[in-house]
C-alpha cells in the first residue's frame, strides 16, 4: 500500500470568534450552524474532498466539544479511511515543552510529525471561517505548474475593504513581491484568503526556523510569509473566482445566510457537482402550512406561522400566528404561537415564548447602531418567557 | 434483553403493488419524503438492541443494496455481526424460492451460525414502531413456541393472510387464513418470535415433509401442537397492499398525530443525503406537504408528500400528489391524486389526475 500522500491539508479551527459574540461563547467557531443544515467547517472540509484531498488535520483549541462529536470520524465527508482521513489535533502535553497553540504557524509547526506521518510534497493550509466552494486541485496544479514554494490563494475585494485583509502585491505573472498584513493604505485589492499551499519542505524548514526566532508572534501572515518572502522564495498568488465570504462577524454570517435564498441565489449549495457534505440529520421532511415566503426550511421543521426571507434549521417548529422575518433560525428553536422574530439570528435549542417580541423590522433595526448593526442575537440554549421583549441589536446569552 | 437475531423479508408480498415493484424490492419502496419501506422493521430491530440482521433478497434487489450498503446508516456495519444480505440459494435443480418456508430455508446457514438464543422474522411492507425485546419478553413470560404480532383494527374485507382468535392471556386458540369477511379483528401483521433452534427445526421438518406454506401447513395446524401466542401491537400500523394504501400511509404523515408518533423520537434510520435544505420561492403557496431536502417549490401545493430534489415550477399546481426523488414538474402543470415515481419530468402545462382510491401512476423515469 502507499504509505504517502501527495497533499494533506491543515485547517486551522481553534479561533474563539469573539466577534460572533453570545454564538461562540460554549463552541468554536467552524462549529457555528450555518444555512439551515451545516456548519461552517463543512465547507473546507467538502472542499477538501471534493479536490481529491484525503488527508485532514483539524486544529481545535477553544471549546472543541462540539466540533470533535461533530467531526467524529469524518464519514459524512468520506473522511473515515483506513490511512488518512479526518484528524482532530488538539494540543498535547509534551516532555519538554507544553504549550497551547501560540499562533497559526505553532499550531502547524507543533504537529510537523503529524504531516511527516504522510510524507507529502505539499501542505495545503486552511482556515474554519470561510463560506466558499473551491476545487483546492486546480490551485495545486498551478502550484506545481509555477515550480511554486508557496501558493496563495487571493481575490480581488472592494479597494475600501481591502485593509482588512492581508493584501498581496503581484507582478503580472503572479509572483508576489510584496505582503501587507491589513494595510492602512492598500497598493492593491488583492486579498488573501488564507488558503495556502506550500512545498513541504520548505514549509517545515521555515516553521522550525520560526520556531527558534523568540521575536516571533508564530503567525503565518506575520512571520512565515514575509520571512519567506525576504529570502527569495518562489511566492505565487492563485486568482480565485466564485463566491467567498469571511463569516467572522454577526452582520456577515447574517448576509452568507441571505445570500442562499432566492431561485437563483449568489451561493448555490443545490450543485450536485460540488456538494456539501454534512452530518445530515434523522428528521422526517418538513411539514410545511402556513405562509412562506422566499426561504429555506430544513428537515424535521414544523412550519405553520408567516416565514419570510428567512433560514429556518433542523427540527424547528414556528408555530401558528408565529412570525419569521430576515432572521436566521439555527436548529431546534420552538417559536410560539403571536411571536414575532424579526431581523435576528437565533443559535440552536432557543425557546421563544408566546407572544414575544424579537428585534424591529429590518429597516428600523438597521438604524440601531452597535457592535452588531441593529441585529438582535439570541445564544444557544436561551428561553425567553411569553410576552418578553428583546431591542433590536441586543446579545442575549441567558434567559429572559 | 435476550440475544437476538433478526431477519427481514424484503422482498415479499410485491404482486400487492407491481406498479411500484417493477423496478425494486417491497423493502426498497421509497416511503414519506425521505424513506424506504425497510428502514421500519430494520430500525425497530436496531432500537430494540439487535446487532445482527440477516436481509433475504429475491430480485430486483439493486436499489435495495444501493440503500442499504454496508448498513453504516443503522449502526449495522459491525465485525460481529452486523447487515447481511441473502441473496437467494438455490442448487442445481432448485429455482428462486417462491414462498416464506423456501425463503426461510436459504437462510438457514445464516442462522445456524448465529450464536443468538432467539430469532424476529418481519416484513418490510409496514409502517409501525415495535421494540421487539418486548415481544421476546412476552414471549419467554409465555413459554411460548412462536409468538405472532397482530394489530387490531376493522377492515372491510380482510386482505390480510392470517387473522386470529386468542384467550386474555395472548394464547391463540384459531387462525383463519384468507378470511373473506371484514370486521374488527386480530390481523397478523407477519412479524414474529421464535427461539433459533426452534425456528431451525421448523425448516427441517418443512424439508423432510415438503411443506409449503408457513401459514396453512404449520402455523394453522400449528394452533394445537405447539404454543403460540399473539402479541398486540399498539398504536400507529399501516402496511402497503395496494397502490391506495401506499397512498393513504403517505398522507397519514400529514396528521401531526402519526408523524409525531412515527418519527417523534427521531429514531427511524436511513439512508443519508446532502441535498441541500428546501427552497420555497417568492410566489409559491404551501399548504398542508411534507417537503423533503434539494425541493424547490414556485408553485402551489396542498397536501402533498415530495421527496427529495423535486421542483415545482411557476404557475403549477399540485395537490393531494406523491412526488417522488428528482421529479421536475413543469410551470403552470395541474395535478392531482398522482403518484410519480423517481426522475420523472411533467412538461409545462400537462393536466393529470388520479383519484382518491385510484391515485394516477407514473412511471420512474417517464417524460411525460
């Protein structure tokens, strides 16, 4: 059998998402439920299949509870093989020397014999954040066509966003000649998209040498690139065209989500070419009577009151003279019988009791300014009480 | 509980709809949006704590393998035990086994090795929820030989092969065979218990003899040599004899009551897919239909079960409609009491109706 793999992938998933507030607050953020039936890491991880990648390290830090059950053994993305598949890699007590992930480079750099264990050519880097569908192969093929160190993947983004990003500066043929970590002054609106494919070898020997720099803040956009960079190295950007959006704050994973309605949406997820997989639950179809207007419903739903341009996850039950406008329900939410939820998004196993009030209207909430632009967040778990009342824009994470 | 094996017919009583069974298996009939008719007793068996079910096969059995794989699904893709297909044995001079006792027999090496005390037989034409530990428990209590399912309810003229008359303790005391009057009665429902070696023994004696029928040559005389007994199955039964009774056990899921008491616990195993969740338009109208992952729905429906990745389009509408995996109905369509089968594409402005006792058929794969 061949103990090798040409590539295997790393995806980084321990960030705290702090910006997604009362959402993270008990699991990481590529777990976050996302359209109906999925959460985010099922995107790099289908992805990753779909390019014929069979070899997945996950990286989990912060609150990895749910994402371990979640990821389990990898079968729902045909991650469960007999050599590679889906590795959970948390961090570990060593003889010498113990640490947390101190950085996206050390949490590669701490599992180097995890990759070795495969013996690949290539390390392909991925992040749990994204929302996209991208055949990682045709980046690796150019990759190998450029005789490439590193490939990084990058589209070209709104000049005024572009100082949120890491911005590649590139000749015309692709090389990279300049990196700027979220430049106050963009030369260019080519955004990285933290996708990256480095020679194996090159990788590892940067990664140690990092290792040893105690100046080091061990973070790829930081360190490993511009050190890479400065020595010379062969740096490629890779153009992606398609759909891709940063989920990592409240009002951006509210628009993905919005951003599945509609016959013909701006993310299609029904392209049998390119499916997501996800651990799909065992809910019967759901049962639908009442007025529904521009949405998605997911298995298992009970769905007798208004719904409008709304996602409604898994095994939720709207029950009748219940009203769902521009909000996204995650999973197993019951909204009782005169309540309104409006302009929200609501985490899984939430109770909204008769009669409550949820968020204003869109176009009145979107005039609440705040850390979440007027969307209201209900946190898993939460009750709110009949006749209860929450304000537009409010972070709710306990009962009310 | 008591070690059990199970084994699933899935293959019989198919001349009852050969519309749907021209294609596939009885157990391979897709069921309520998202099913297949074996997922019921197969998961019953795994709820109740069975970890080895033996699968008999006849023809036509593609799809059912398709579904059921290595049995990953129901937690059966075990190295002890687990999901096993039999397909059907025969020798030389022998042909497909043509009845239960012959296809009982292929199985028999199957169940001379499993190391299990007690054997379920069931069919896979039923819709109900049974832990059959329970009936083992019955059975055991009883000293029983073979322990029968029954549900009670009130048929107009009874299609069931055995209906039966039992004393307060369960201990049937008659079993009548094609009865041709209706009422209310003990209707077998073709699920039952039996210690293996016993089972075993049956087989082998139904050799020797050459007997045929499980129901006239050893269970009816059966009455006076050995113990039987009949348990009673409660609460929600349907079972799939006609095209009609396809019909009415799809829309039964529309009543809260039964969906609830089906899939309430969320424990009904089957096979998984990625469809993505439905779609519901601007301009589309709901009323009163199970809808199922991958459907996009334009157009008006009421009292519908649609299956997965099904499309209704503008201007259409369909009502009182079963509409099967990957069917494409086209705009301003008018349908009513229809059944289409899998990958079917009704062209824009085409009428079709059935009704209520006689639903119209489409054929899988028709374009109509």
């Amino acid at each position: 059998m061949l103990r090798k793999k040409e590539c295997v992938a790393m995806l980084l998933a321990g960030g705290q998402g702090s910006r997604l507030y009362a959402l993270t607050s008990n699991i990481a953020k590529p777990a976050v439920s996302f359209g109906a039936k999925y959460r985010i890491i099922d995107f790099p991880l289908s992805n990753c299949i779909n390019s014929g990648i069979d070899t997945v390290g996950v990286l989990t830090q912060y609150q990895p509870l749910v994402l371990n059950e979640y990821v389990g053994n990898g079968q729902p993305w045909d991650l469960d093989r007999t050599f590679g598949g889906v590795h959970i890699l948390s961090p570990y007590e060593a003889k010498t020397d113990t640490s947390w992930y101190k950085g996206t480079a050390n949490a590669i750099y701490q599992n180097i014999r995890f990759m070795k264990m495969y013996d690949p050519e290539y390390v392909l880097i991925l992040s749990g954040d994204h929302i996209y569908k991208m055949d990682y192969d045709k980046m690796l093929q150019a990759h190998k066509a450029a005789n490439a160190d590193c490939t990084i993947a990058c589209m070209q983004v709104p000049f005024e966003e572009a100082s949120r990003f890491g911005i590649l500066n590139t000749n015309p043929d692709g090389t990279i000649y300049e990196f700027e970590e979220k430049p106050a002054k963009p030369k260019s609106n080519l955004a990285s998209m933290g996708i990256y494919i480095f020679t194996a070898s090159k990788l590892f020997k940067y990664l140690e040498e990092d290792d040893k720099d105690p100046n080091s803040e061990k973070d790829f956009g930081k360190n490993i690139l511009p050190n890479m960079l400065n020595k010379g190295e062969r740096m490629y950007s890779y153009r992606f065209e398609g759909y891709w959006k940063d989920v990592g704050t409240i009002s951006s994973l509210w628009e993905a989500n919005m951003d599945l309605l509609g016959v013909v949406p701006n993310f299609e997820l029904s392209d049998r070419e390119h499916e997501i997989h996800s651990r799909s639950p065992l809910a019967p179809p759901a049962f639908v009577e009442g007025e529904i207007v521009n949405s998605i419903v997911a298995t298992g739903c009970e769905a007798e009151g208004r719904i409008v341009n709304s996602v409604i996850g898994t095994d939720c039950v709207i029950e009748k003279g219940a009203e769902v406008c521009d909000s996204v329900l995650m999973g197993n939410i019951t909204v009782r019988a005169g309540a309104k939820i409006n302009y929200a998004i609501i985490d899984e196993d939430v109770t909204i009791g008769e009669k409550a009030i949820v968020g204003a209207p869109i176009t009145e909430a979107k005039k609440v300014t705040g850390k979440t632009n007027g969307i209201t967040v209900l946190g898993r778990g939460i009750n709110v009480k009949k006749n209860g009342k929450i304000s537009a824009g409010e972070i709710v994470d306990k009962d009310v | 509980m008591a070690s059990t094996v199970g084994v699933i017919y899935s293959s019989i009583n198919e001349e009852n709809v050969p519309e749907l069974t021209k294609v596939r298996s009885m157990g391979s009939i897709p069921y309520g949006g998202r099913y297949r008719m074996v997922d019921f007793a197969l998961s019953n068996m795994v709820n109740s704590g069975i970890t080895t079910v033996g699968m008999i096969t006849k023809n036509n059995y593609q799809s059912l393998m398709d579904h059921l794989g290595t049995g990953k699904y129901w937690d059966l893709a075990r190295k002890e035990g687990g999901l096993i297909l039999l397909p059907p044995y025969s020798g030389e001079t022998e042909t497909l086994y043509k009845n239960r006792l012959e296809a009982l027999k292929g199985a028999t090496a199957f169940l001379k090795k499993a190391k299990e005390d007690f054997v379920v037989l069931a069919d896979s034409d039923a819709i109900y929820k049974l832990d059959y530990s329970k009936v083992i428990d019955f059975h055991i209590k009883n000293n029983a030989d073979i322990t029968m399912v029954y549900h009670e309810h009130e048929t107009k003229k009874s299609h069931y092969y055995m209906t039966f008359e039992t004393e307060k303790d369960g201990k049937i005391t008659e079993i009548e065979i094609n009865s041709a009057k209706g009422g209310v009665k003990k209707n077998y429902i073709n699920v039952m218990v039996a210690r293996t070696s016993f089972i075993l023994r049956i087989i082998q004696d139904a050799i020797q003899h050459g007997y045929i029928s499980f129901g006239r040559d050893i269970l009816s005389p059966g009455v006076k040599t050995y113990n039987l007994y009949g348990y009673k199955l409660e609460g929600y039964y349907a079972s799939i004899t006609s095209l009609s009774s396809y019909f009415d056990a799809n829309m039964a899921l529309l009543d809260k009551k039964v969906r609830s008491e089906v899939f309430g616990d969320r424990d009904v195993y089957t096979k998984v897919n990625d469809s993505s969740p439905a779609k519901i338009a601007e301009g589309a109208i709901v009323k009163n239909s199970l809808i199922s992952d991958g459907c996009l729905i334009e157009g008006t429906i009421e009292n519908c079960v649609l299956f997965r990745g099904v499309k209704i389009g503008k201007g259409a509408v369909v009502k009182n409609c079963i509409i099967m995996t990957d069917n494409i109905i086209g705009e301003n369509c008018n349908l009513a009491y229809v059944i289409s089968d899998k990958n079917s594409v009704i062209r824009d402005n085409r009428t079709l109706a059935g009704c209520e006792i006689q639903p119209y058929f489409v054929n899988k794969g028709s374009l109509i």
